[in-house]
C-alpha cells in the first residue's frame, strides 16, 4: 500500500470546501485545498455575500431616497454613485476571502491556486491522485469551464477527495450569455451603468433580489417565470403577498409564461413569451437569465474514470441513507453542495462538508436533516421558511383540519413592524394534527431572514405551536410575529 501525501484533497474553495477543510484539520487529518480562483467561491466572491452588499445599499437608498417624509426627514437632492455602490460590493467579498485565507493558514492547511483533474481513485490500496494546473487568480474565472494546460504541473496523492467545486448559472439553450444583453447573476453584479428597463426570466430567490435592487434605483423591472408564481418553491400564500406588493410598486410580473425566444436588438433585447395561445414580445436594455444552475465538474475527472452523473450534477448517495458520506461512485472521492444538485444553499454545502468529513476521520457523524433546511431570499420585504408548505402537504395526500391546521399572523397592525416601518408581510406556521408538532413555518417580512432561525431550532427540537406559545417573547420585537403565528394555528390569535 503507497502512502498518500495528504489525508483529504479538498477541491473548490467555497463554504462547502472551506469548511469542510478546517473540520478536516480540527479531526487532524492532514488537509489541502485546491482552488482555481478566490477562496470563497461563488458564494463569497459572486453570489451570497456581495450580493448581500448590494441589496444593504438599496434598502439604505429606499429608506432616504423613497420614504424619507414617512421617517420625518428632510433630504434634498438624493442621489447615489452606481460605480461606488459596485466597488463597495467588491471590497466586502476581497475582505472576506482574504479572511478565508487566513483561516487556511491558521488551520494548517495547504492551499493549491491550480486547476485540478482527478486521474485515479483509491483502488488496490493506492490513494487517489490530482493532477494540478497552472490558474491564475482573476475576479473572472472561478466557474468558466477552462481547457486544461499541455503540461501538468504536480501530481498529488490523497485517501480521500472532497468535490465542493459548487454550480455555474444555467443559460437558456436558445439565448446564452454574452456578457452585455444576455446576462446572467455575474455580470449583474457589476454593471458599469444601471439599465433603464430590465426583464428578468426566472422568479426565484436570484430573479427577485436583482429585481428589487434594480427596481429600487429606478430600472423598470418585468419579471418572467415560467411556473405559476414567483418564488415557486415558497409556500404559496408568501408568494401571492409578495407578487402583490411588487405590483402595486410597479413591477410587470408573468407568471406562468415560458420565454421562447430572446433576440437582440440595436437598443437592448427582444423577448418573445407564450400567454396561451398568443406570443408577446417585451422589450429592454437588458435580460437576465436565472433559470437555475448546473454543477461544476467539466474536465475534473478523467473520463477512465466512469464518474456517475445526475441532471448535470454529480451523483452520490446521501438522502434516506442511515449514514451518508457523499460517496461517488469512484472509491475515495466524496462530493457536496451544489455540485451534487438541490437544494443549492451555501449553509446546505458546509453542512453536507461536515457530515462527509467527519466519516472519513471515523466519527459518528449527525445526518442532516433536509427538511429542516431554512430558505432565505433577500429582496424586501424578505422571505424566508423551513419545513413543508402546504402545498406540499396536500400533495403528500395531507387535508388541512384533519391532518394539518395553519395559524397565520399579519404584520400590518404588528407593533415593532409599525415602529420600524416594516409592516408589509406576514408569518404562517403549520402545524401537525394532532399534537402541534411544527410542519412548517413561512415569513414575508422585515428581518425575516434572522426570524427563521428560531423557527428551525423549534422544528429541529420537535417544539410545538404550544411550546412556542408558552415560550416568552420579548416586547416589542419582530419574534413576537412568530409567537402570534403560533397562538393563531391554535385558535388563540391576540393583536389580530
């Protein structure tokens, strides 16, 4: 049996890699990570993080620029500097990869700036071997699929290897990106110059944050969803209060209406959408394309090595299994995040990161549990949930009254909402029958994204709406939304 230089081979710096990297060391397992670009990945350089920097930016300039006479303030001549607003954006993500970096030499960890093509797994008692190529670290490259250089540079070997190279936006097959038109969350982000008018094709949580942060600067927003509502995967009456309030501000919203053609045009964009019977065609300076994401993995294997795949991601075992490592099917080589499918969330990454990790090093590690994962879309007011909707109740052949009973709560008369100026939106908890037991919790609203983290830890625990209920919450608070939610499912609702 050949040793191995390293324990685990990590590729792919994101949250899923990073982390499980530290958790790797922390077992002490010698660990190395590979990473063609910015550590961080997407999430941290071109998606969560920054992303979050841009909509603080609106939320700010909504608040003086929009609604400065509801607060009681005098401002005149309220403007803002699009390129200062980008570069802000950019300095967060540097700042915090850089702090990623760090945690990799605190951490003991070897960091590789390299593409990386697994060429063996562990067979015969030998461990896996990397092949690693040069990369330069650019703001650009982190998921452009690359043509691997003539010459390898080290061959590494390892027991293990941990895939967390993450997802690429998906394109539409008729209409791919080119970078100024046609666009996707990337090229989003850093616009040189906000378009006047932009369509939006996909309705869920990235299609709406760049909808409300271009919305909030004055573009003209049509959104397109092929589905019947936006944000499909939310509880349906989330999604109905949202579409509301975005259309009293003004935005064209098209729900079930595929798109089936995007042609360009001298000023901007052509698309061509089906209501019906009838084609319609919309214009913009732009279209932003966010249908989905497709994993990661082109050239990282050798094509020898028969890797199984899934709907363009990479298939391992881990759902219904009573103790997941995230195996794929070539012995040694584990894969987690978005790169192995739904649901693609960077929390859902370090997590899955974890659990592998800590089966590789021996531990009995925790499995998680993927009806307990929170949801969290960024746009204001926000959205956010865990558990079931009851969409999918019913469909699991559940009747409300007899199987399931729901509380709902309305913001608009809700204390702290009204103080702070949030009171658009609502909590909904579902509840089991009989017991309480919490199937489901969904929240439209100001700090909703904070607010659900209490309702994860009563759904991870087996609380009820009772214990919520019999759970003191302090006044005035937005929690207090949850509390009423709970005493509604019972029948007991207060301030409504």
């Amino acid at each position: 049996m050949s040793e191995a230089q390293y324990d685990l081979i990590v590729i792919g710096g994101g949250p899923g890699g990073y982390v499980g990297a530290i958790r790797a060391a922390q077992l002490g397992l010698k660990t190395a990570i590979i990473e063609r670009s910015k550590l961080g990945g997407v999430c941290l350089n071109w998606g969560c993080i920054p992303t979050k920097a841009l909509l603080a930016n609106a939320e700010v300039y909504e608040h003086v620029a929009r609604n400065a006479d509801t607060w009681g303030l005098r401002v005149s001549d309220v403007g803002y500097d699009w390129p200062a607003i980008i570069e802000r954006s950019r300095k967060v993500a540097t700042v915090l990869s850089k702090g990623v970096a760090f945690l990799m030499r605190k951490n003991t960890i070897d960091h590789h700036i390299a593409h990386a093509k697994i060429i063996k797994g562990a067979t015969d008692g030998s461990p896996c071997e990397v092949e690693l190529y040069d990369a330069a670290v650019t703001d650009n490259d982190s998921t452009v699929p690359v043509e691997l250089a003539d010459r390898p540079g080290a061959v590494l070997t390892s027991r293990f290897i941990l895939i967390a190279t993450g997802a690429a936006a998906r394109e539409l097959p008729f209409a791919p990106f080119d970078g100024e038109r046609i666009i996707g969350a990337r090229e989003a982000m850093t616009l040189p110059k906000r378009p006047d008018s932009l369509i939006v094709i996909g309705a869920g949580a990235i299609g709406m944050e760049f909808a409300y942060l271009y919305h909030t600067y004055g573009t003209k927003i049509t959104i397109v969803e092929m589905l019947d509502s936006i944000l499909p995967v939310e509880d349906d009456d989330i999604s109905a209060a949202l579409a509301k309030i975005y259309k009293r501000a003004k935005m064209n919203i098209h729900v079930g209406t595929p798109v089936t053609a995007i042609d360009k045009t001298k000023s901007g964009v052509a698309v061509a959408i089906r209501k019906g019977d009838l084609i319609e065609t919309i214009e913009a300076d732009k279209a932003l394309v966010a249908v989905g994401v497709k994993g990661c993995y082109e050239g990282l294997f050798d094509e020898s090595l028969g890797l199984e795949t899934y709907k363009d991601h990479i298939k391992v075992q881990y759902m219904d299994v009573e103790a997941p490592d995230y195996a794929t099917s070539v012995p040694g080589i584990h894969a987690v995040g978005d790169v192995i499918g739904p649901p693609w969330l960077a929390h859902v990454a370090s997590e899955e990161a974890i659990v592998a990790v800590e089966r590789m090093a021996g531990c009995e590690a925790v499995p998680i549990d993927y009806t307990c994962i929170p949801g969290c879309t960024y746009c204001h007011p926000q959205v956010a949930s865990v558990g079931f909707t009851e969409r999918a109740l019913r469909d699991k052949g559940m009747t409300r009254g007899e199987d399931y009973e729901v509380g709902s709560y309305n913001l608009q008369g809700h204390g702290k909402a009204v103080a702070a100026g949030g009171n658009k939106g609502l909590v909904k908890i579902i509840k089991a029958l009989p017991g309480g037991g919490i199937l489901g919790a969904h929240i439209l609203g100001d700090q909703a994204t904070e607010l659900i983290g209490e309702m994860g830890l009563a759904r991870h625990l087996g609380a009820t709406t009772g214990d919520l209920i019999h759970t003191m919450h302090a006044h005035p608070t937005m929690h207090e939304a949850l509390h009423e939610a709970a005493l509604a499912a019972e029948g007991r609702l207060i301030h409504g």
